[in-house]
C-alpha cells in the first residue's frame, strides 16, 4: 500500500500536530510505502538570501 498524506499547521508545530497526524503516520509506516509532507506555501512566495 502507498501513503501520501501532509500537514499544514498554522502556525508553529505543536503536540496536537503530533497526536493529529505525526503519531498515526508514524504507526502507518509499516504498512507500505510512506511519503509524508509539512506544506509551507509561505516558502513559496518569499525570497530567500542566498
């Protein structure tokens, strides 16, 4: 089985980010191939100093 599953959390990550999505994605990993994201679409609008 493929999992792809993501978070967007709005604002700095918290034990409810964790309990809600990390913990389950965790526990999901030995079911097949796990791919997991943090969305931060603010990243993609802002310029970066290289």
């Amino acid at each position: 089985m493929r999992i792809l599953s993501g978070i967007q959390p709005s604002g700095a990550l918290h034990i409810g980010n964790y309990f809600g999505m990390m913990r389950p994605a965790v526990a999901l990993q030995t079911e097949g191939e796990a791919l997991y994201f943090v969305a931060d679409y603010h990243a993609l609008t802002s310029l970066r100093d290289p």
